[in-house]
C-alpha cells in the first residue's frame, strides 16, 4: 500500500494521508493502523469518533463529489456488533456493522477523549453513551 504524506489537524495528532482506494473492516481496520509501520513510527492507531470529526471539520476534503467513509475505532454500545463512521466529504456520521468494508485514516499521537457526541444525523438522550 502506497502512503504519501502526513498531515497534522491537531499539533498532538499526525495523520496518515492517502487516497482513499483501500477499504477493509473494522478488525482488519484496527489490524492495519497497529500494524503501520510509516516515516520511522510505529505507534498508529485507527482514530475515535471525535478525533475522526474534527479532522473532517478541520481538513479540507471537499473535492471530490463522492463520499468515503472512514472507520472510526468508537463502537456503539448499544450495538457492540457496530461502530462509528465519518465522511470526510461532508462530515456525515453513523454506524455501521463491523463486517462492512469502509475507508482508513490511521493517526498517531495522544487520544483525544470523546466529550461529547457529535453527530448531525442522531438525536440522541443524555443518558445514552457510546
């Protein structure tokens, strides 16, 4: 798999760029970014929900007219069968189950907690986590 460049949204985060041409599911997703050995580093991991919406927010991937949907590692409690996806094209976010095969986006660096949940397609309760 060809990489190219390393982008940062976060001055705590790096973030593997490349075209969006591979898809796997989740496990082979979480296998692949623990597995990435890129630029001399070895400490990849597949990115949370929140950390994989602010770098859509934060990054422009507008050009193109398709949607690719990146794995998130968030899984949905309530649907533990599912986890969390992110559009990079236009910020939609959902879940999906774990055998299907979406896009990767592996990031290195500190964890950014989940605060809070952000989600433009659910309204969700308070008392409901994921």
């Amino acid at each position: 798999m060809l990489l190219s460049s390393i982008i940062s949204a976060n001055a705590n985060l790096e973030w593997q760029e490349e075209k969006a041409s591979y898809v796997f599911t989740f496990d082979d997703a979480v296998s692949y970014c623990q597995d990435l050995e890129y630029d001399g580093n070895s400490d990849w991991r597949l990115p949370n929900l929140s950390e994989l919406t602010e770098f859509s927010q934060k990054v422009n991937h507008k050009e193109s007219n398709k949607s690719y949907y990146f794995w998130s590692s968030t899984v949905n409690k309530a649907f533990k069968v599912s986890a969390w996806f992110v559009s990079l094209s236009d910020d939609y976010q959902h879940f999906s189950v774990k055998t299907k095969k979406l896009h990767v986006r592996c990031v290195r660096g500190s964890v950014k907690k989940m605060l809070y949940l952000s989600c433009k397609n659910l309204t969700l309760k308070k008392d409901i986590t994921l």
